[in-house]
C-alpha cells in the first residue's frame, strides 16, 4: 500500500511519549518530515528526534502548550519556517487535569466549573486553534490530512467526573463539521479513539492489563504501535475518501457491558 508520505510534512502534537511518539516514529518510517511537539519535557521530545535522526529520516522538536493556545500558532509557525508547510496534523497533544486519567473517586459536584472551563479549552478549543493553525495552507495546496485523537471515554464513559470525556467527546463533532466544510479543497479529517492503550507512558500491572484485555474482542490490548499504524493510514494519501469517521481499536471495547467472560 502506498502512503505517498515521502517528504510530506508531519505535525504531531503531544509527541514526546507514548502513542505520539510511537505516531511520529510510524511517519518517519514511511519517509515523512516529523515535526515533535511537547509541552515540558523537551528532552524526551529530544529522545524521539534522535531516534528518528539515527534510523535515517528528518525530524526536530517545537513547542506546544494546549493551556496557552498562542503557542499553538507559534509551533505551527515555526514547522513552516522550518519546512515550508504542514501537510499532516495529528492532535494528540491532551490536558489530563492533573497527573494522568481521571479520578473515579471525585464526584462530579465537586469539580469546579473553572476546571471544566480549563479542561474544554485545552482538549477541544486547543484541538480547533490547531487545526485553525495548519488549514489555510492545505487548502492552498488543495490536499491535507488532520486526525484527532479522542478517546473511546467519549463514548464509554469512566467513573468519575466528566470534563475530560466530555472535551474529548466534542472532537466527534468537530471532524463532522470540517469534513463538510474542508473536503471540497482535498482534505480529509478523522477521528481516532483509542481505547486502553498500553503505552511507555503508562505502566500497568501485568494482572491489571490481563483482566482488561480479557474484555476486548482479540483478548489484548493495543499498544502504542497499534494505534500509530491506524493514525499513519488515515494521515496518508492511502486513506482517499474516508473522512469524517471515529475509527475505534480493539482495546476500545474493553467496559462494552455486554462482555463476557
């Protein structure tokens, strides 16, 4: 299958670790110019240039920082004057509200509304001024690929409180309108929403994982290379006409309540 991904210029966002540094390592490999993104780790964004410089392709590592939505135009700004444009975006750049997944123990009364407010505006309003950012040069060259990164909590949902399956929801919404709005000047725009996701980023107990993944059609989980493929092939001249669409992994039916032993 050929991706026509050769020179292309690759934008992924939140790519220092996990599956955005396992998508920027998958674009590499397929000959595409790899723009990194990190928030405040710029030595592991570093780490994943290098790997991607020693295995023979192109890549270097900018700034984005979803709680300061400026930077979202400078990072963009500054893969442009690097490479002369943006022909991929993949936003996965994500606000967790504090150090990782929600907390089941919160009650949903007991958020305040000014973390909803900070939660909507990174992880949506930040995926909008991304894709804002990138789409007037596609449409100029009259081709783009931009894939968002949700979450199957959108669907699913997780105890707890709300604001982050809700923001991660509204990327759903958001791929509908630009893939009317967009698709008459070659772009194409998708949503993927992985499930539990075994990452670098994510340690999990051996029996933790085991029961999980006992609860997916393919008794697995997806690691982190599973979910880049899926991003490469919708990101790339390969995917012709798909867009609009969620496209869920395996590990995304993980709590569907109808599972079996």
């Amino acid at each position: 299958m050929e991706t026509e991904l050769k020179d292309r210029v690759v934008l992924v966002t939140g790519a220092s670790t996990g599956i955005g540094a396992a998508t920027a390592r998958a674009y590499a490999q397929e000959g595409a110019r790899v723009a990194i993104s990190y928030r405040n780790n710029p030595e592991k964004a570093e780490k994943v240039v290098s790997e991607i410089e020693g295995a023979g392709g192109q890549a270097f590592a900018v700034r984005l920082d979803l709680e300061a939505l400026e930077t979202v135009e400078e990072a963009v700004a500054a893969v442009v004057a690097h490479w002369g444009r943006i022909d991929v975006l993949v936003a996965n750049a994500v606000r967790w509200g504090g150090d990782g997944p929600p907390d089941p123990s919160v009650r949903f009364e007991h958020v305040p509304l000014e973390e909803w407010q900070a939660m909507v505006s990174a992880n949506l309003i930040g995926a909008a001024a991304q894709v804002r950012a990138v789409l007037p040069g596609m449409r100029s060259r009259g081709w783009g690929r931009i894939v968002l990164i949700s979450s199957s909590v959108a669907e699913e949902g997780v105890p707890g409180p709300g604001p982050y399956g809700t923001s991660k929801s509204g990327l759903y919404g958001l791929a509908r309108s630009l893939a009317w709005e967009a698709g008459r000047d070659g772009i194409l725009v998708n949503v993927v929403a992985p499930g539990f996701t075994l990452t670098d980023s994510r340690p999990v107990p051996k029996a933790i994982a085991d029961r999980i993944a006992a609860g997916t059609p393919t008794r697995r989980l997806s690691v982190s290379d599973d979910v880049a493929k899926l991003v490469v092939f919708l990101g790339s001249g390969a995917n012709g006409n798909l867009t609009g669409e969620v496209v869920r992994d395996g590990s995304s039916a993980a709590r569907a309540p109808h599972v079996g032993p």
